[in-house]
C-alpha cells in the first residue's frame, strides 16, 4: 500500500495519514464521487472516500440524482411486492431481537431512520411479538403514501429534523445501510443516543466493505465511509455506546461477484436468476426469512449490530449531518 498524506482529516480519528487502497468506483451520474480514491486511515485504520462533502452537496445529490426506485426497483403502487428482499431483512431484525430476549416492555416505540419505502418495517411488524409504535424517517416524501395505508407515522427529513422532538423517546432505533453515506459519523451516533429511551438499543445493519469486499462491489457510491468489523466498533466504543451483538449477516460473495467487466453478461444472467428466486419467496409465510439472512459467520455481505448507549449525558452539536 502506498502511503500519502492529505490536506484534509479522517471521518473517525481526525489524523490525515493514510494508505491509497483503490479506485473508487462511481457511476457515470455520480458527479460528485468520481475520480474519487478509497483511501485507509494509518492511525484508526477506517476506509473512506478520499473527499469531504458539504451538507448541502449531499443534500443536492439525494434529491436530485439519486434514483432509489431504480436501484432497489420500488414501486409504490406494488408495496411491499416490490421489494421482498427488505421486506425480509425486516424479518431477520425482529428475529434476533427476539432470540435475544431484548423486549422486556409490552409496546415498544421504533424508528426507522432512513426508513425508504417502509419494507424493513412492513417485515419487522410480522415477527416482532410485542406491541409496537412505528415511526419513519426520510428524506422521500412519497413513502407518506404508504405510511399512512399501514397506519404508522411518518416524519420527512433526516435524524437533524427529529432528535429534539423524540428526544429519548425512541425504544428501538433501526437504520438500515444508512451509517455509511452521513458526513459526520460521530455527530450522528451522538444524535441516536439522544433519540433513546432509557435502555432503548440501536439495531444497525451496515454493508460489510472490507477490503476484501470492497474488490466485489461493482459501485462504491454514494458510501462516503466504508465500515468493517473493527472500524464500526471503534467509532461506537468512542461514542460510549455498548455492544449487545455484532457480526456478520446474509450472502457469502461468489467467486462472479470478484470477476472483472468482462463478465458484466454472466453477473447480469446471475442477478435475474436471483431476482426470480426472490419473487417466488411468499410474503404470507411469516415465519420465512429468506435469502439466508440470519445465517451469522465471517465474510458475509452485511453488518448486523445492536448497541446500548451507556452513559446519561449526552452533549448535541449543530453539526448538519445531511
């Protein structure tokens, strides 16, 4: 590894030594993270983009370029057919919630932060055994549509538009692959233990982006840190929050995934096999998680963990996270 020194400091320890790991690989869209490279902090060893942002560019960039129907393939009007993948991680969640015995209330307050479309919800209602209170968060106003159909509430924004009003309020805090695109790492965990209730719990899924890992995906964008085992329980231990459990969660990558362009066709043939298996999965058979998705060991795909905030004071800046 090549080492360099920038003029800008790391999104977790705040030290500017770091080692070029690879090309950052952006969509042609993706303005602004291309020519971009993944570069490693030397003293806490966090992968990151090698760019700061601004919160507005963020901001700029979900409203306007990125396509989340596209990508995931939502479709309000087919809610929650559209999406049986999440729908499924919704499940795997409320499973280990479970077989970790952590409901000791009768009705429980949850929040999805960066809820999407409400698919993660949509699956956690039909496995979780207690009573629940939901509430979603995004950016994505239409997901109202389908809040309201299903009777939960519903709050447009980010996590700066709703910790002072759910100030420890909130029993259960999800937030599904949404810690690797904030700006300001450490802000964002402070804000989420202002959100908890007393002996509420963080309950994160995160891409696992290793370095292994890192070589299968075929776009980085719009991850600005790309966390791992070690590096997500450095930046929680900081942030005082105590782990319940982490590990690793849900697909192994196959040797195609690792390939180069060449075999763009055989991933795509791979994709559509895989999308068909995903359609024949029955919604109404709640007890089926799918996808293997709660099978747990070392190189999977995600990054599953719950976390306790373990002091009282919490101190909240202005810092923008969006």
């Amino acid at each position: 590894m090549t080492f360099i020194k920038t003029t800008f400091n790391c999104y977790l320890c705040d030290t500017s030594q770091f080692y070029d790991i690879m090309p950052y690989r952006a969509y042609i869209d993706d303005t602004i993270f291309l020519n971009s490279k993944i570069i490693k902090c030397k003293n806490c060893g966090l992968l990151q983009i090698n760019k700061k942002f601004s919160a507005k560019a963020i901001k700029d960039y979900y409203k306007q370029t990125y396509d989340r129907e596209k990508i995931y393939n939502f479709n309000l009007t087919q809610f929650p057919l559209d999406n049986k993948w999440s729908v499924f991680r919704g499940r795997a969640l409320a499973k280990l919630i479970n077989r970790l015995n952590l409901c000791k209330k009768p009705d429980y307050t949850v929040m999805d932060l960066g809820c999407a479309y409400g698919h993660l919800l949509y699956g956690f209602k039909n496995y979780f055994q207690n009573q629940y209170n939901f509430i979603g968060v995004d950016y994505d106003e239409n997901a109202k549509e389908i809040f309201i159909k299903n009777h939960w509430a519903f709050k447009a924004g980010g996590i700066d538009d709703v910790y002072k009003e759910y100030f420890g309020k909130i029993d259960i805090l999800m937030t599904s692959h949404v810690f690797e695109h904030v700006i300001n790492p450490n802000d964002f965990l402070n804000k989420c233990g202002a959100l908890l209730a007393e002996d509420g719990i963080l309950l994160w899924e995160i891409p696992n982006l290793n370095e292994y890992n890192l070589q299968c995906e075929s776009r980085h964008s719009p991850h600005i840190c790309l966390w791992d085992i070690h590096s997500i329980k450095k930046i929680l231990f900081k942030n005082h929050f105590d782990l319940i459990f982490l590990q690793t969660a849900g697909k192994h990558y196959t040797w195609l995934d690792k390939k180069k362009p060449l075999t763009l066709i055989l991933k795509k043939v791979y994709k559509r096999i895989a999308r068909t298996k995903e359609k024949n999965l029955d919604l109404n058979d709640t007890e089926n998680i799918g996808f293997q998705l709660d099978q747990y060991g070392v190189n999977h795909r995600n990054i599953r963990l719950i976390a306790k905030k373990v002091i009282e004071e919490i101190k909240i800046s202005d810092n923008k996270e969006y």
